[in-house]
C-alpha cells in the first residue's frame, strides 16, 4: 500500500484558510509560498486538504499526466454550464468533445471574426465620454458579449437582444455561487439558486430557437457561426452532438471567453495609464501598422493580473507520482498561476510591468499558464489573444489615453475572476474629430466658416 507524502502546510485551523483566500488571494499565496516554498498544503472551502503547487517540472508533469490518472476537479463550473459542457466532461468524453470544438477557434478560421470584432469595438467606444474619467471594464463587457453573441450564437435580432440582456446576469450569478457554499434550495424560491435555474430556463429557450433556426436553414453550411458549425460537426463514429450538448457548450464559450477577455484587457487600460512612455511607444506603432509591442504587452498583462489565479485537478487513480510528492486518490492539488508568474527565476524582476522581456520571445508553454495547461487549456484561447489584440489597436488609434499617477487599481476577486477593483478607470479624448454632417454645417455658419478656415 502506498503511502501519502504531501507538503507542509500552515497548521492553523481549515476555515481560517479559507478566509484568508476569500479576502486576499494573492496575499496569501505569497505568505504561504516565502514560508513554504513552492508546494504546500492548504485546507480549503468545498476542496479540503489541497496541495498548491508553483514549480514549472510538477506543474508540468501534472498538465501532461494521463487523464485516468489527474483530471478535472468534481466540483467545478460544469455543475452550472450542464452536463454537456467541457467542464462536466472526463477522460475519452472529453477529448472527444474538445476535438469538435477545436476547429472554429484556430488558424484560418479566426480571420473570419476579425471585422466583426472591430465593428463592436468602434460600435461601443463611440459612446465613451471624451475628457471625463469612467470605468472601461463595462465597456470591454459589452464589447466581448456582443462579440460572443455575433460569432459563436450567430444571434440577431430580438435573440440578440434578450441574450444580451439575460447572459450577464447568468454569469454574475453563477460565478457567485461558484465562489460562495451556499447550499441548494437556500432560501427556497427566493434564494440564488433559485434565480439561477430560472436565467438558465430562460437561457435554454432562447437557445432553443437559435438551434432550430439555423438546423433549418439552407445557407447553414455558408454561416461563419459557431453555433452553424457545431449543428455540421460529427464525432468519429458519425453521430452528431445532441440540442443539449450544443447548448451547454456555447454557454461554456460564452463564460470562458467573455468576463476574462473583457477584464484582461481593463487590467490592460489600467496597467498602461501607469506607463506613459510605453503607452506613446504602443501608440506610434499601432499608426504604422505594427503589433509586436502590443502583442508583447498583452502577454506582460496577462502575466501581471491573471484573471483566473489558479486551476485544479484531482487524483483518479490509486496514488500518484508527483516530483517529491505521493498524491492519494482523490487528492485536490491546485496549480497557482499568480505564483508561478512571481517565479524569479522565470521571470526576473517579476513585479516589475516589463513587456520588453517578451518583444521577440514565445512566452514558455508550462510556465506563463494564464489560459491553464494541458488537455484542460482554454479551448478559446487563440481567439481571446485576437480579440485583445484588435480591440487595444482600436483603442489606440481612436482615442488618447491619459496617464495617471493614482495608485495601481486592487484586484478585487468576482467569484472566479480578478477584477480591477475600479473596473479599468480611463480618461480619454478622440484622437481625429468625427466628420460634422452636411446639415449640421449648413445650419451653422460661424461653425463652417471654422471648417473652412
């Protein structure tokens, strides 16, 4: 029989643990991490006794290990995604499902969303106020959102509208319930499990609709849709994904690609209003049509303020093999991705915001892990990195951003996010006056006689 050897950990009582992640996660994986080192064992919330690991060979050896040996944590965000999401997924369902899902969101394909996504941007950044301070992460959350509905619901019209009124408050809700114990039926038919069920019905049926629409379309096999590919796609034994699983995973792409994506790049206006001179750098090359600073310096903010701090598995078989350690089955271990960014060795300097260090250089698949790692990696990840991409070029060829000297805005943690605590506060001014209409002159003659002058 083989015996358990897992890391030191604080001895304080489990529920202290747990407050001292619920009310400040990055301190306290530092202060664990300087007493402990680079594993240690912590007592949490829902979890119980759970390693937390932050060196790059056991981090690794746990995202490449054999599925049957390390997968997917039980109590994850599949419980509110549904049973035919990835989250939900293991083992042979999973790399089945994923391999359907690959395909929209990588290579080629992703040119196909590159207008859609610039039309959102400029659609939505034309209503922010010139000269007048206000939070950029509710823009970037529209932004996202719309984005999602256009390319992976292909929604329109009234669809468009309820989903986009619904979707954010489904994700607020369920990434409360995630964060917090609260049992089912707390509160009976008042309570938030009770209002989640209901966005889900609600969410169902206005799926429902886009589903049968577009099974019955002709022009299916033309849509650049996700949702249009998915109803094309077919497993290798030919069978066709269900109604059901079809809606639980566009539920997952609209929950792992909507408040992450929107939130790094608030974290991105937030982190560049402290850096004038490389805002003015970013600036001159978006207007020659460069991108290499700014793809450097959305992999530095991601390195900085991860919007997911950690990921989890849990041990299937018997025991398991893990660097020093010998992992029981059923053993929680949780890769911290906060830690692994501060690695010195990784990164020098890793407090500093220094996107020089990735000018020319490909961030190290196991140790810059903001989408996670393995077999489990964000599925979207290539179309979140474009979205990013283009929706900051918009930004800095549309608008002067002022810099500040206030304090670095506090991640504040949302339930599965870190958020900036003032939602990415920005202060901006257009950088080329929009056209005055015809009539508009007409109608004021000292205002076109300022034209014309």
């Amino acid at each position: 029989m083989t015996t358990a050897k897992l890391p030191a950990g604080p001895a304080s009582p489990g529920f202290l643990h747990g407050i001292q992640i619920l009310t400040g996660r990055t301190r306290a994986w530092r202060r664990w991490h300087d007493r402990y080192g680079s594993a240690y064992t912590v007592r949490m919330p829902r979890f119980g006794p759970t390693v937390v690991l932050s060196d790059p060979a056991e981090v690794k050896a746990l995202f490449t290990a054999p599925t049957d040996l390390v997968d997917n944590i039980d109590a994850n965000l599949g419980q509110f995604l549904g049973p035919g999401s990835l989250f939900s997924l293991r083992g042979e369902e999973h790399r089945k499902q994923r391999k359907l899902l690959t395909p929209p969101f990588h290579g080629r394909r992703l040119a196909v969303y590159e207008q859609l996504i610039e039309e959102e941007a400029l659609r939505d950044m034309a209503s922010w106020p010139l000269g007048r301070e206000f939070a950029t992460m509710d823009s970037m959350m529209r932004i996202t959102l719309n984005v999602i509905l256009r390319a992976v619901f292909g929604a329109e019209g009234a669809e468009f509208d309820r989903l986009r009124t619904l979707l954010p408050k489904l994700v607020l809700v369920g990434s409360a319930l995630a964060a917090l114990p609260i049992p089912q039926g707390f509160l009976g038919k008042y309570g938030p499990w009770a209002k989640f069920a209901d966005y889900r019905h609600q969410y169902d049926e206005i799926v429902a609709t886009l589903i049968e629409r577009a099974a019955t379309d002709p022009a299916l096999s033309e849509r650049d849709d996700v949702l249009a590919m998915l109803l094309q796609a077919r497993y290798d034994d030919g069978t066709a994904m269900t109604r059901g699983e079809i809606a639980d995973e566009l539920l997952t792409l609209l929950t792992a690609g909507h408040e992450t994506t929107a939130t790094t790049l608030a974290w991105t206006v937030e982190r560049l209003r402290r850096h004038p001179d490389l805002l003015r750098r970013l600036v001159a090359e978006a207007d020659v049509g460069g991108s290499e600073l700014r793809e450097a310096t959305l992999v530095e903010v991601q390195r900085v303020r991860p919007v997911i701090d950690a990921t989890a598995r849990k041990v299937r078989a018997d025991s398991f093999q893990l660097g020093r350690w010998t992992l029981p089955k059923g053993q929680h271990v949780l890769v911290s991705i906060r830690l692994m960014h501060d690695n010195e060795e990784l990164f020098p300097n890793p407090r500093a915001f220094d996107p020089e260090r990735f000018l020319g250089v490909r961030p190290g698949t196991w140790t810059w892990i903001p989408f996670g790692g393995g077999a489990r990696r964000c599925i979207g990840a290539s179309f979140a990195t474009m979205e990013m991409n283009i929706v900051l070029r918009t930004l800095l060829r549309e608008f002067t951003l002022t810099p500040t000297d206030a304090p670095d805005e506090r991640a504040h943690f949302r339930g599965v996010a870190l958020v900036p605590a003032k939602k990415g506060r920005a202060t901006v001014y257009r950088r080329i006056a929009p056209p005055i209409p015809d009539a508009q002159v007409a109608e004021t003659p000292a205002r076109a006689a300022e034209v014309t002058a």
